[in-house]
C-alpha cells in the first residue's frame, strides 16, 4: 500500500507511508522551525529504524540522548521510550517499522 502524497499531520510536519504485510517504510518532513524543547515522549510495541535524510536532531531514547545529522542512523527496540528535538529547519527522517503501524493507517 502507497500514500501517493504527503499528508500534514501537525503544522509544518508532513507524512508518507509505504508498507506491505510486515514493514512499514514512512518519511516524516519538518517544515518547521527547529524544536525549542524535545516532543513529548512515547513508546510502541514496534521495531523502528531511524534514517536522517536531510538535517540535525538529537533523538531521545530512555535516559540517553544522541546527536543525529544527514546520513546518520539509530535503532529503537520494541516498547523503549523515545522522542526527538529537531535542530535544524527542514528535517527528513525516513523510519522503518517492523509490524507495521497499524495506527498510522487510520
């Protein structure tokens, strides 16, 4: 299944979704301003890894904070606790998701 468009999903964050039965490829765009504080955290009963397209952030995992830019990586398992501060204007992440995100498709 392909999302043909990006979706605005808060302001200035855009959405694409790809996946088939048991992976989920979804490309996040942040339009904009860097982030004055991080997102709140969460956490999912998913596998997820993070490419970094375009940009800087630091990515939040449990107690740990990472410093992430263009071409960097990072894995989150299942159910850790996670979050991200964008640094930079016009952040890309690509995020890859094992199941699938079921709640993603609603």
């Amino acid at each position: 299944m392909n999302s043909p468009i990006f979706t605005e999903i808060a302001p200035g964050i855009f959405r694409k979704i790809t996946h088939l039965n048991d992976l989920m490829v979804v490309v996040i765009d942040f339009k904009n301003p860097p982030m004055e504080k991080p997102d709140p955290f969460h956490s999912h009963p998913h596998e997820q890894i993070t490419y970094v397209a375009k940009g800087s952030l630091k990515f939040f995992i449990e107690n740990e904070e990472f410093l992430l830019k263009e071409g960097d990586t990072i894995a989150i398992p299942a159910g850790k606790n996670h979050t991200i501060q964008t640094l930079s204007q016009g952040v890309r992440l690509i995020d890859s998701f094992s199941p699938i995100r079921e709640d993603f498709l609603v």
